[in-house]
C-alpha cells in the first residue's frame, strides 16, 4: 500500500510596516543573544525549515514500520523566493497521484481552507482516490469538515495507531465501524467512533526525517541534496497539566515524553544529517518535574560544545537558583516562559494558574544565573479591556527595559474552534467570530470582537504594542540602522512563512 501525505502551506500573511519593524526586533534580539552562535550560512538556510512537519513525519516513520509506503509533499519557497506554494504543491501530487491508494492532509485551522482546496482538485481529477484529514482543524470541527468538504474520513487526535488500522480497512475494503478515532459519512449520515486513549509516545520510532526532500527537486532545495534544519524543534517531554481556556493543544493533561535513548538519537541525527546548530525544546512544561528537567539537561549538555540549547516552561516556583544553575552549566541559553497578561484576574479568568511575583522571581533567578528569558504576551486575553491591554504592554516595556525578560513577543489572541473561550462566546463576552478560518493563523488580524473591544481596538491596541516595543529595542539594542549594520551578513528573509519556524 501507498500512500501520499501532505502539509498544505499556510497562506501568507501580508504584514504592515509596523508588524515588519515587529519582526525585526524580535529576530534581532534574539540573534544577539541565543543565537549568536550561528553563522551566515546558518541564517541563509532559515527558509529550508518551512517544510518541517513534525506530525507528519513521525506518522510517515510509525507506518513504515508496518511497510506502508509514504510519500511526503510539504510546502518550500526556494532561497526565501516568493511562490505560489499551493498551486507547485498541487500540481505534483497530481502528476503522482495515480501511484497512491489514499492520500492525507493535515491541517491546521489556518490552513484548513488551503487543504479543502486542494483535495477539491484531485477529487476531481482522480475520484477514487480516499482522501484523509487529520490535525488539529479536522476533529474539532468534524461534521462541518466532513459535510463542507470533499474528504472522505478524518483521523481525530493522535494519527498513529488509527491512521494504521485505516488504512488496513481501505486496503482489505473492510468496514471503518470498529477503528476507534475517525469519523465519516456513510448513507448521508455522520459517523463518529469513540476517541483513541493517548498512546505511549516513548514507544515511537525516530521522526522520518529522511522522507523530507521525497518530493522536491535539487533546484528547490537550493542545489543541494538534502535540507538542513539549523534551527531543530524536539520535544523530549510533551503536554501541559494546565487548563488555559483558549489553549488548542490536545497533547494534555498527562506530561509524557520520548524516550532518553530517542531523544539523544535524534538530536545527534539533527547535528550530524541536518546540520543543527540549536535545539528549541517544543516541551509545554519543561520544568515541570524538575529531576526529569535535570536529566534532560544533563544529557543535552553532554552534546557541548557544538550546540546550545532553549526551552520552553510554565513557571515553577519550586525552582531554585541552583536548578537554574544546573542549566546553565548543560549550556541552555534560554527559557521561553508564557506571562500572557500583566493582571493577575484576568490570569485568573484565563485559568493561566500562575502569579506574577513569582514568574518574576524565577525570571530573576534565570537570568542571574546567566539565562536568557523569552516571555509570551498577549493582546486579547479572555475579558481584555483597554485599561488591562495597556498593562500589559507596559508591564512587558519594563520587563524588557531592565532585562528581566532579555525578549519577548506580543501575540492577539486567536480565540481557536474547540476551545472554552471559542466556544461559550457569551460567557467571554465576544460577540463577533471571524467566520474565515485562513485569519486564525495568531498574527493576522483580530478574529474576534467584545463588548469592551472592537476589531479597531484590538488593531490599534496591537500595533500600539508592537510601536511600544520596538521603541524599547530601539534604546535597548539599537536604531534600525545600527542593528542591521551590526547583523552585517548574518540577516535573514523575514518572510513569516519559515520566519514563524525560526522562532
Ligand atoms: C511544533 C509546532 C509548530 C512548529 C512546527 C510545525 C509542524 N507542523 O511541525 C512551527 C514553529 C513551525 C509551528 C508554526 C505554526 N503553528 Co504550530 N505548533 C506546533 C506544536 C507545538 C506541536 C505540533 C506537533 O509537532 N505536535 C506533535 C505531532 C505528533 O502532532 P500533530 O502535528 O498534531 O500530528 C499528529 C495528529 O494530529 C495526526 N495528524 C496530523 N496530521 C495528520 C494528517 C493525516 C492524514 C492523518 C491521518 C493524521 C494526522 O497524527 C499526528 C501524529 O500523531 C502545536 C501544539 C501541539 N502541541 O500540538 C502547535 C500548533 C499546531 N501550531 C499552531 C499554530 C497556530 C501555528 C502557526 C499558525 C503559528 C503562527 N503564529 O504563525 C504556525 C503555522 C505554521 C505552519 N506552516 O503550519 C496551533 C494550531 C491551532 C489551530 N487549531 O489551528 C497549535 C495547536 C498551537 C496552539 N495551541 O495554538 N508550529
Ligand atoms: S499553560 Fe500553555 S500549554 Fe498549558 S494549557 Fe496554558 S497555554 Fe496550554
């Protein structure tokens, strides 16, 4: 059996001059600190992590174990030149298409409208072909997906183990009834089997990596023959015992992780294959249970001298300086910590269940101890008013202005279809949704409107954010004229589609 998997790209986002100065200062603060290792070469090949899926691809390796052949398509913009990456996309599935005997998308909301499309095509073009969704869109809006659109099953949650016994019935043509984790229609009606327990993801074998260039020619990838990722995301630990209401992860509420051997594997494959120069751990709660964090630690760190290391966590007042210590001497650079909102009730109404004086005392021991610390900040938050948008911008000036937070990024709020504060509008006070999916893609527009603020407001409050902002960094780092002078050749395509992969 053959089958094509597919990563529809998400659409370009166009940027206001604002949103580009934005941009700038963000990568520039970080390329003066956690990645002031890297190389002119290194930052020249940010455009080869765009076609990085990671779901994908350790779906790809699962099922090759079962000698299911898989083919990988994923988006690529050639050296950062500007493509039409759906339509390139489309027209070489087709030309393979009769080679496959089902064909799979995955999508996120913003690139849900993006994947419809594009099974439209080979829907009309090869009506027999199965054609599967998977990913975060599909099953939080399966009856919709399945009535709107021309897929024929959706894979809900972990696609493992389901997206094995799936593809077995179609082959064996027997009924899809008993696969647990899928939904369809048969004879007009919906059909929805019972969810999946999460399975042990220690037990998965390594992402397929090697499937990344299986449908690009050596003119897209630069002329070379294989893609470097000198950027790598890894998550040794995955999930989040927290419950923000507008978080669209599902990978919750158990923190589980690969196993050491696993991660340690694939790190080296990233170093030796890929050329990584730096490992962003994707982990929701790094710090979570501090002894597994050391662990961690201890076993990146042994990688040195080659490579350097960041983390993203929830704040954990039971770390101490000397946990921070620790980390440092594994040479991790930074810690990416979620702050959200500078009011302590609306942490509250949010569910965010920290407090700020003590992300401030780990922010303070980090960076004592020589840690960088990135912190998260939002434009939107759940019963936001203009009073508390403004707190939190100035709340993140300051932090910025005296190095508690070394940077940091400002987000709006995309409110994501399936979540508490999507879904009980009333409850949150919204009384306006975006109806147009390709806007939730976090840095477009405002998807959604309350009582106490408008689309306006919300535009205004952001690019009143983003101005406050890079006013900071201007004091702090530099003019514009003086940081590009200072990155010299070391500067990169700013273009959001693999600028979002770089950070
Ligand atoms: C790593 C990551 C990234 C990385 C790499 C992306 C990648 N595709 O690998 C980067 C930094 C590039 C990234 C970028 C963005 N991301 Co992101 N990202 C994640 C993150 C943290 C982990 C994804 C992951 O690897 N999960 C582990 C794998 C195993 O899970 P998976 O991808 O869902 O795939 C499994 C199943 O869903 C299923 N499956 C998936 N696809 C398919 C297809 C088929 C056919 C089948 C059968 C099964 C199947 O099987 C897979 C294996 O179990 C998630 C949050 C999360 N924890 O899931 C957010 C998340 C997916 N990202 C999100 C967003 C919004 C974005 C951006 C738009 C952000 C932005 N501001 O620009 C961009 C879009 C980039 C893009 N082109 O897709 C949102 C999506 C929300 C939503 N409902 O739309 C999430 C959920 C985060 C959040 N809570 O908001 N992201
Ligand atoms: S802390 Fe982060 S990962 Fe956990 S629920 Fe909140 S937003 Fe999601």
């Amino acid at each position: 059996m053959k089958v094509a998997f597919v990563a529809p790209p998400v659409p370009a986002v166009p940027l206001s001059q604002m949103q580009r100065l934005y941009y700038f200062y963000l990568f520039a603060s970080r390329a003066f600190t956690v990645f002031r290792h890297l190389t002119e070469q290194d930052f020249y090949r940010f455009w080869m992590l765009e076609p990085v899926h990671l779901g994908l691809l350790q779906l790809i390796s699962y099922l090759e174990q079962y000698d299911i052949e898989c083919s990988f398509f994923g988006p690529i913009s050639p050296e950062g030149e500007n493509i039409d990456r759906e339509a390139v996309l489309l027209r070489k599935i087709l030309d393979r298409a009769d080679e496959f005997d089902a064909i799979g998308f995955s999508s996120i909301t913003a690139s849900y409208k993006t994947a419809a499309r594009m099974a439209e095509r080979i829907r009309q073009e090869h009506p027999d072909i199965p054609l599967i969704l998977g990913g975060n869109h599909a099953w939080v809006r399966y009856e919709e997906v399945l009535r709107e659109s021309v897929f024929d099953i959706l894979v809900h949650k972990e696609g493992e183990q389901t997206t094995l016994e799936l593809l077995w019935a179609i082959e064996r043509k027997t009924p899809l009834h008993d696969i647990a984790g899928i939904s369809f229609i048969q004879n007009g009606r919906i059909v929805k089997t019972p969810d999946r327990p999460r399975i042990d993801r220690s037990q998965l074998p390594l992402i397929g990596y090697e499937h990344i260039e299986d449908n690009f020619t050596k003119k897209e990838l630069g002329g070379n023959d294989r893609l470097s990722i000198p950027i790598s995301r890894v998550t040794p630990l995955t999930g989040c015992t927290n419950d923000c209401v507008w978080c669209a992860d599902f990978w919750k509420p158990k923190v589980t992780g690969q196993s050491q051997k696993h991660f340690r594997e694939e790190i080296t494959y990233l170093m030796e294959r890929r050329n990584s120069r730096f490992f962003y751990l994707g982990t929701h709660d790094f710090l979570h249970r501090l002894d597994h964090a050391m662990q961690i630690a201890e076993k990146i760190g042994s990688l040195k001298p080659e490579m350097h290391w960041e983390a993203q966590t929830r704040a954990n007042p039971a770390a101490t300086r000397e946990h921070f210590r620790k980390l440092r001497q594994a040479d991790c650079r930074c810690l990416h910590v979620g702050v959200e909102s500078a009011n302590q009730e609306l942490l509250r109404i949010m569910g965010k269940n920290i407090r700020i004086p003590e992300v401030m005392r780990m922010l303070e021991y980090a960076r004592e101890e020589g840690i960088e610390t990135h912190t998260y900040w939002l434009i939107g938050s759940p019963l936001e008013t203009y009073k508390t948008a403004r707190q939190t911008i100035e709340t993140m000036c300051n932090w910025l202005r005296s190095g508690l937070s070394s940077t940091a990024e400002i987000n709006m709020l995309v409110g994501y279809p399936g979540t508490r504060f999507y879904e009980n509008r009333q409850r949150y006070d919204i009384t306006w949704v975006d109806p147009d999916y390709s806007n939730y893609d976090g840095r477009n527009q405002p998807t959604f409107e309350t009582t106490h603020l408008t689309k306006r407001d919300f535009e205004y409050l952001f690019h009143r954010a983003m101005d406050e902002y890079c006013s900071v960094l201007a004091d702090t780092i530099g003019s514009k004229e003086q940081v590009t002078e200072k990155l010299g050749d070391r500067f990169p395509n700013f273009d959001p589609a693999f600028m979002e992969a770089a950070f």
